[in-house]
C-alpha cells in the first residue's frame, strides 16, 4: 500500500537576473564588450548607443536619455500607456522568463581569452614532416607520433602504446624499432629539442645539434678547439652525469669527469642556455591575455581619485520599435492564437533587454563600491607605493566593510586590475594574510615576501640559505613566522630550495 507523506525543506535557487549578474561581474572589462555584441546579437529589442530624440507628440514631451533606462523600461513603459493591456494576450501561466544561454545549472564559465593568429606547433611539424617524402604507411606513423607530442614538446606516452594505437586505430603493423627510427628524425625537426621523450634526451638533442652545425660550419683547429671542448663537456654532463646535474652536485660532475672549475662553469652556461620547453617557442596556440585596468586611482592634490574603465558602461538603451509594437498589439482587433505568440516573444525580449542593462548598471555599482573599499583600506600603499604600506587584507574585512557576501567580492577581485602612479595591479594583489611582529604589531605577509625576496637575493651562491636559517634572520628582523611558512613563501616566490641555488 502506498503512502503519502508530507516533506518540508528549505532550498535556494539563483533567478535568471541572479545568474546574469553573477556573470557579468566575475569577467574583465576585455571580455565585457564581446559579453555585450552577444547580448546584442542574440535580443533586437537591445540597442546600443545613443538612443534617438522622441518625437513630440505635445508640448510636454521629454528627451530620452541613453543611460537613464529606466525611462525606456518595459514597466515604465506599462506606467506610461495604461491603455495598454496585454493580458488580453498573456494568460497568468505564461511567464516570460529570461532565457539565458546554457540556461539549467549554473556553472561558472571559463571563457577563452583572445589568441593570436599564428601557425600551430602541430601544423608546423606537419609540413617539416612533409619534406621527408615518407610513403603513406610512414607518412601515418609520423603523424601518429606529432600526434602524441604534448604541449611543451615531449611525447610522454611509451612507444609501445604508440605502436597498439596504431594497430587498433590505424590497422599498421609495426614494431617499436620502426617507430623510434622515425622518431629520431622528427626529433631533428625545428624547434630544437622536440619529440624529446624526457629532459635529458631534450638536452642533448639541443647539444648534438650544436656540435654537429659547428662541425659543418667550420673545421676543428687549435684556435676554435676549446669551443669544441665546451660542447663536448656539456654534452658529458648531461649524457653521463644528469643525475647529479639536477642535483646541482658540481663537485662529483668535476671528479666524474675530470673537469675544472673553469671548464665546468664554462659547460653549465652551455646547458643553461638550452631551451627545456621547447613546444613553448614553436607552438603558435598561446594564449595571450590583454590586460586592460577595470579602474583607474589618480593622486591628485592630496587626495586619491577613482574612476573606472569607461568600457565598463556601454551605452545601452530598449529599442523603441519593440515598445511601438507591443502598442500595435493592444490596438489590434485580432486575438487569436499566433498573435498572442507575438506578443509574448516581445514582452520577453523586452524584459530580457531590461534586465541586461539593470545587470550592468548593478556590476558598475559593486565594481566602484568594491574598489573604492579597497583603496580607502590601502591607502598608505595607493599615496607611496611601497609594498611595506600593504596592510593584511583578506575578502572578509572587504565584504564587511561594503556589507556584500564573500563571493561577490572574490568575484570582484578575481579577474580585475587597477591602474595606479606605481603600475597596474591585480586586485589579488591587495589581498594578503598577516604575520605578527615581536612587537605584536600585524604586517601584511607581502612585507614579509619582499624581505625573504631580498635576503634570497643577497646570500651567498656557493653556501645559500637553508630555510632554517632564513627563519632565523626573518626572526631576528622581528618576524614571527614558522620554517614551514618560510618553505611556503619561497615556493610562492617560485624561488628553488638552496641545494638548487647553490652556483660554481
């Protein structure tokens, strides 16, 4: 026997207008306008710029202003003519939502930022690969092989994967020496070093390469033979020695191998000069990211002025046809079914137009409203420009402060920039955890960066600092702060541990 019972719970669900917020505020004044040419594209009654002086029916008439929408909104519009009546046509059920794209679950985008129009890494091998005048059975291999080449140029899969895909997708029987021997000449393939299956052989592919366009530019004499010898020794060090080369052990390399300390320094700039990515200089599918400063702070005459990025208010206004029409449908006589259809594709496209421009006037709000948070919060840091001004800041002293929630600010800080006296900065710049001082005093973990950064910077390459001893001089400074925070912020600074800074 079935039963019925009764189930009370409470849920939240963002509205269409919620959503359309949310995502016009997380992106950056780059990406508004294509935001905008898509709005536009896809809804008539939005239009941009100025909008047109109405014409004057009486003597009373006002002049539309493009950025007082309000005006032009389709519920001042409903204020405005009474006559008009257009539940005639809607019945109560048919409610004309904002039919947003990719409307259902909301997800946050990741939207692709602008590319540059070059050639691909792929499509650049492809024609190098060309010139070997491979049959079609090799030619295929090859293909395969470019195929599996990652980003950065090496290819990682094991060549026996390689040699089954080819049987079960490409029916080519083959055998892993086949492979490798069209693997190595695509190896010699520009960039230098691609096809590489680890960073050793990368490396050397660099360094043989070397020798061999020296040896055939010009000959072995006495007067060119150290050159020669370098190359030779960097490529011992790499073939023979890798182990202890990413060690930074130079020592054992010398005793290995019999080197000097000259000769060594002299084969360790050689190597270092080698390009360990090499899909990074060959591949044209970069990303390349314009940054453009959502706001602008100015000191003038003792004071700081914000302002921000004029793209960041396009003008935008309802187009008047759309409210004409939906006045042409009240005074028509007809009712009927494909009428009433019309009717509520414009009541929608008019409340979609609406809610858009409601939308970015609201992002221009909490924009100011947010940044103008942060500047008064770090306004020692915006008058000098010293990083030692930055005060700790976290999201939550913003949001309390503009009385938001949390996630509005992070999607305010995220992707945004300002252009100061000093340069531009990402808003996440501003935002920093505290370190306590000996004299209880709580300084922005930022200050504490730039000094690490600076004591780094000034140790000694032949015995660098040991974490623990860069604990040590920051406590002496009067630093509170953890060895294991010390590793932390040296990871931040992308600054390698002092084994691996350790020179000749």
């Amino acid at each position: 026997m079935q039963k019925l019972t009764v189930k009370q719970s409470l849920s939240q669900k963002l509205s269409p207008q919620q959503i359309q917020f949310i995502k016009l505020l997380q992106i950056p004044t780059a990406e508004l306008d294509s935001r905008v040419e898509e709005e536009l594209e896809s809804n008539p009654a939005l239009e941009e710029g100025r909008e047109k002086e109405k014409e004057k029916e009486d003597d009373n008439s006002d002049d539309y202003d493009e950025m007082d929408y309000s005006e032009t909104s389709l519920e001042s519009l409903k204020d405005s003519t009474t006559d008009i009546n257009i539940n005639d046509y809607l019945s109560q059920d048919d409610v004309a939502g904002y039919k947003m794209q990719g409307d259902g679950n909301y997800q946050e985008e990741d939207r692709d930022m602008p590319i540059s129009s070059m050639t691909s890494l792929i499509d650049e091998l492809t024609r190098q690969l060309g010139y070997l005048r491979l049959d079609e059975r090799m030619h295929t291999i090859g293909m395969q092989l470019i195929g599996s080449i990652d980003d950065d140029g090496y290819i990682r899969r094991d060549v026996d994967a390689i040699v089954n895909d080819l049987a079960f997708i490409q029916n080519i029987q083959t055998d892993r020496p086949e492979v490798e021997k069209l693997l190595r000449r695509i190896q010699q393939f520009d960039p230098a070093g691609i096809g590489a299956r680890d960073l050793q052989e990368c490396l050397l592919i660099q360094l043989k390469r070397q020798e061999r366009v020296k040896k055939e530019d010009e000959p072995l004499t006495d007067e060119n033979k150290g050159e020669f010898k370098v190359l030779e020794d960097a490529i011992h060090i790499i073939s023979m020695c890798f182990e202890e080369f990413k060690k930074k052990h130079f020592k054992k390399i010398q005793r290995k191998l019999n080197l000097s300390e000259d000769e060594l320094r002299a084969a360790m700039n050689v190597v270092l000069k080698l390009n360990p990515k090499p899909g990074g200089s060959g591949s044209g599918m970069v990303k390349v990211q314009y940054v453009i400063p959502d706001f602008t702070i100015k000191y003038n005459n003792g004071d700081l002025e914000l302002s921000l990025n004029s793209r960041n208010a396009p003008q935008l206004h309802v187009s008047r046809n759309y409210t004409n029409m939906l006045e042409g449908y009240d005074k028509s006589d007809k009712k009927d079914k494909k009428l009433k259809q019309e009717v509520s594709f414009v009541k929608q496209k008019l409340d979609a137009a609406k809610w858009f421009i409601d939308a970015i006037k609201q992002r221009q709000h909490t924009l100011l409203k947010t940044m103008s948070a942060i500047m008064e919060y770090q306004r020692e840091f915006f008058l000098e420009g010293e990083d030692s001004k930055l005060r700790p800041m976290i999201l939550k002293d913003i949001a309390n402060e503009i009385g938001m929630d949390i996630s509005t600010v992070s999607r305010v800080a995220n992707s945004k920039a300002v252009q100061t006296d000093f340069g531009v900065f990402p808003l996440k710049y501003f935002f920093s955890e505290s370190i306590q001082t000996d004299s209880g005093e709580d300084v922005s973990s930022k200050e504490v960066k730039a000094i690490l950064k600076e004591l780094i910077e000034d140790e000694s390459k032949r015995k660098p600092y040991s974490d623990d001893k860069l604990e040590k001089l920051l406590r002496a400074r009067g630093y509170q702060i953890a060895r294991r925070t010390v590793a932390k912020y040296r990871e931040q600074l992308n600054i390698p541990v002092a084994r691996l800074r350790k020179e000749v």
